[in-house]
C-alpha cells in the first residue's frame, strides 16, 4: 500500500490534488492518506505581549485545523482512506518534506497555483522547492 502525503491550504489547487489522489483509489490503486498543512511563522512587528501572541498563535491553530477538517471531510467524501492530519509551522517546502519523512511517505502530492515568476509558465515557489528536496516522488496537480 502506497502511503500519500497530501498538502492542503484550503484552495482549490488543494482540492483539486485530493481529487487527483481519489482518482487513483478508483482504478484501483490501495493507498493510505496523510494531509498536511503548513503556515509560515508570523511576522510580527514591535513589541507585541505574550497574551497577544498566545492569542495570535491560537487563532493560526484553529484556522489550520479547520483547513484540514475540511480538506479531511473532502477526502472522505471522494472515498480516500485518511490515515492521519499534521500540522506544521515553518518554510512550508521544507516542512512538507520533513512530514514527508517523519510519516515514512512515498509520494508528495500538491496542487500547483503557478504563482512563479512570470505567471503559470512556472511551477510556484512551494512546488519547486518540494520537488528539489524532497527523496520521494512528488506528483503536482494543477
């Protein structure tokens, strides 16, 4: 049994990679699903108090575990086997990889916003990084 990692931000691109993978599923591919989500550190600016950053930091919790709820009831939905969610905070590429390694994956599947440098003759940032670091395959959905 193939195990997937799927990174989810709550975009179409997002959804659109979920689907990719429930494709698979249906002509018969066994896998196991693990969707991942990863926010940047924030920047804050000044001097901010520690119950204001508490509650920062709560916000940003509550928002990524809402992205993989839904990104988990979509899975489900489409008829994928959901071993596991993870949450991470950092470089998103790196964490994706790092997860990746950590749930011993065998595919990275992202969906790609082709936000590179000039417009979506480019893969985006994230998706270049991810499929220059990771050791796995990594399958990009646009």
């Amino acid at each position: 049994m193939l195990k997937l990692l799927i990174a989810v931000d709550g975009s179409a691109h997002a959804q659109r990679a979920i689907e990719a993978v429930a494709k698979m599923v249906r002509q018969g591919v066994a896998l196991d699903v693990v969707l991942a989500n990863v926010r940047d550190t924030p920047m804050l600016y000044g001097e901010v108090p520690v119950i204001s950053f508490d509650e920062i930091e709560a916000v940003q919790i509550k928002a990524q575990d809402q992205v993989l709820a839904d990104a988990e009831e979509r899975a489900l939905g489409c008829g994928l086997a959901v071993r596991s969610t993870a949450r991470a905070v950092g470089q998103p590429a790196a964490e994706l990889v790092r997860l990746a390694a950590e749930h011993g994956i065998d595919q990275i599947v992202l969906g790609t916003h082709g936000r590179g440098a000039v417009g979506s003759l480019f893969l985006g940032s994230v998706a270049q990084r991810v499929a220059h670091l990771s050791p796995v395959p990594v399958l990009l959905v646009k």
